[in-house]
C-alpha cells in the first residue's frame, strides 16, 4: 500500500536542507549580521591561515547550539539511540573561506527528515534552525569578536617573542 500522495505531487526538499555523501543530512541556512565593519578589519589584517581558524573556532559554537536543538528534535523518533548519536559538527569543504556543518550521518535520519513511501517526514532541522538563528547569531557574535581579540594577542606574543630573538 502505497502513500496517499502520488510521488509527483510531494513537495521538493528545501534548497537549504541537502545530501552530502554517505546519505548525511545537512542544513545550510545563512543570515546577516551587522556591526562588524571593525572585526572586518582586523581580519584582513591578519595571515589567511590566522583568519581562518578564527573563522572556524567562532563558527563551532553556533553550530554546537544547533546541533543540541537537532538532537532534541530527534530525540522522541529516535528508537535505538545511533540517529541522536549521527548528530555531528564537522568541518565542511569550501574552497574559499570557512565552513561548519551540523550534519545527521544516520541513514534513518534521511528517513525521518525527507520522508518515504512508508513514513510521512518529520523535520528535524528546519525547526532547530528556525528556533535557535537569533541564538546563533547572538553566540557567534561574541565568540568572533572574542576569537579575533585572542588572535591580536597571540599576534603581537609571536611577534614580541620573534624580536626578542633578534
């Protein structure tokens, strides 16, 4: 017996929402943030290498926020503990600039987000997404102009420690 929708006429997943290899599940959704005009500067100012792992320590704690909201998504579809436990920040590929990704690596995840014949689909992340982006954007604020004040410091260590050295 069949779903009572024809295949046809089931809607398309969100651009946002993706599958990467493996059958992981990712959600890609970006806002905007004002105010950083200063944070800006002091990142063009510094080595490439030096701005991206700013980049990518300041972007692990929003993703960590919204990969707790994901597993607490999950948490009551979630039958033998191995979707809850797929939930995972990693590092994404991107050839210019930086990326994380939250990503649900389980098979079933695949199921419980988009849905089959069988099982109506049951959102996991957009609704994390949709209830923590004022969070993660607030978090991931403070976590770069925090990073980027570190990285001044570790700077200027370097560079003392270097002259120091003649």
């Amino acid at each position: 017996m069949g779903h009572p929708i024809d295949r046809a006429d089931w809607p398309q997943p969100r651009r946002e929402i993706q599958r990467c290899a493996g059958g992981a599940v990712m959600a890609r959704k970006s806002g905007r943030i004002e105010g950083f005009r200063e944070a800006s500067r002091q990142l063009n100012t510094m080595s490439k290498a030096m701005a991206r792992s700013i980049g990518k320590r300041s972007l692990a704690f929003p993703a960590e926020i919204l990969a707790r909201a994901v597993r607490a998504n999950v948490v009551p579809h979630n039958l033998t503990g191995e979707t809850y436990e797929s939930v995972d920040v990693e590092p994404a590929k991107q050839k210019r600039g930086v990326a994380v990704q939250v990503v649900l690596a389980d098979i079933a995840g695949v199921q419980l987000e988009f849905g089959n014949e069988d099982q109506i689909a049951t959102p996991v992340f957009r609704p994390a997404i949709d209830a923590k982006m004022r969070e993660m954007q607030d978090v991931f604020a403070i976590a770069l102009t925090s990073e980027i004040d570190d990285g001044v410091i570790r700077k200027a260590k370097r560079d003392a420690r270097r002259a120091a050295k003649g």
